[in-house]
C-alpha cells in the first residue's frame, strides 16, 4: 500500500488537530508535519517532501496564497490544497492561479476531506461542490453573454447525455453541478454513500475527466445540466 505523505499548516491549533485525526483515520494517509504559518510551508516541504500539503488561506504572518505561490516556484511538483472560509470566486481564482490543485471550504465534511486528499495526490484537481457551483454559475453567465450593466440570457436547451450515461449517472451529474456532496446526493436520492461514489466514478470514467469538477465544466459546455 502506498502511503501519501500530508503536511497540515493552519494558525488554529485545534482545527488543525481536527483534520489531522480525520486524516490519520486513513490507514494510506500519514501526516508527516505541521505548521502554523505560511513561512514554515517552504522548510516543512524541504525537510519531510510532503505529497499534499494542506494550507489555510488566512494566517498572521505569511497567508496561504503567497505560501503556494513560493512553494510552487521553488517546488513546482507540490501539490497544495487550499482551506478557506471564502466560497467567493475570486479566492478561489487567485488560488488557483498561484498553483493550488484543490480548495477547500471549512464547512468540509470529513469525507470531502479525505477525497481531495486523494484526488490531488493522484494528479488530479478538487473543489470543494459548493465552490464547484459557483464558478460555474459564473462560466455560465460570461457564456451567456451576462454583464454587470445588464442581461443578454440565451436560452440553453439542455441534452441529458443518455447516450454515454444512465438516467440514474445523469440525474448524479445534474446534482454534482448543483453542488450537492455526495452525502447531499445520497439523501435527495434516497441511496447510499458508498453507490453515489459508484455512480461518480462511473461517470468520469465515461466522460474520461480526472475529478468531479472537470465532470461538470464539461457537462456545462456541452448542455447536459441546468445551472439553477
């Protein structure tokens, strides 16, 4: 078994024991360092070469943005998830931009968590399903032709893609760009966690994308889903 080696660094003690024993439940997951600043970020990943490191965007001295951005010019391989208290898209964006692969929000549920986890030490990018929802509301305004100074909505018609997937993998899609959890998925369809995770998984495999955020930006351009 191959083991993913995560560094912690958040200024809240507490919180970041939290997320340590959620992660440690995990027998592939091993945390290896923490920290409580930006600035430890770049001697923690010189001496423990993390897999993931997990970093908050809001501490005293170095916040968790500039410590991605040296990070990733220094160590361009490193993979950051960023945790926020912010859904606005402009964190996320500026995140993103620095070289984060996953984001976020402090709301988490424990199997959020560990799936971001894993996602971005597979090379993969993950957003927290409400983040998710967001930026794709914004995508679809600026393909809709909105702007601040007024509307110019085009009417989308929406083609469910039954012939890649079942009625059942569309129905989890449409929910995935409402930025439902797959806890959210498992009780609006009344089915449990354990099948909404088949039912994902089935789905990127058959769309042949890496996360369930790439499953929605695609299925946004190509008309599968209503974003409401």
């Amino acid at each position: 078994m191959t083991t993913t080696k995560i560094a912690i660094i958040d200024d809240h003690q507490l919180f970041r024991e939290g997320v340590k024993r959620i992660l440690e439940f995990e027998k592939s997951f091993k945390v290896v360092a923490e920290g409580d600043d930006g600035s430890d970020a770049l001697t923690i990943v010189e001496e423990h070469r993390p897999d993931v490191v997990i970093m908050d965007i809001n501490m005293p001295q170095v916040n968790g943005v500039e410590a991605t951005r040296e990070l990733i010019e220094k160590y361009p391989d490193t993979k950051v998830i960023i945790l926020s208290i912010h859904d606005d898209e402009n964190y996320v964006t500026h995140a993103l931009q620095t070289g984060a692969s996953g984001y976020l929000l402090k709301e988490m549920d424990a199997d959020a968590l560990i799936e971001a986890v894993r996602v971005v030490a597979d090379g993969g990018s993950y957003l927290h399903p409400k983040v998710t929802h967001n930026l794709v509301n914004e995508y679809r305004k600026l393909a809709a032709g909105v702007s601040r100074g007024g509307v110019y909505a085009q009417t989308v018609e929406i083609r469910r893609p039954l012939h890649l997937l079942t009625r059942r993998e569309c129905e989890v899609l449409q929910m995935l760009a409402d930025g439902k959890s797959n806890r959210g998925i498992g009780e609006a369809l009344y089915i449990s966690e354990k099948t909404v995770k088949n039912h994902v998984s089935n789905i990127l495999q058959k769309m042949n994308v890496n996360d369930r955020t790439q499953a929605v930006v695609s299925a946004i351009k190509n008309g599968w889903v209503e974003v409401r």
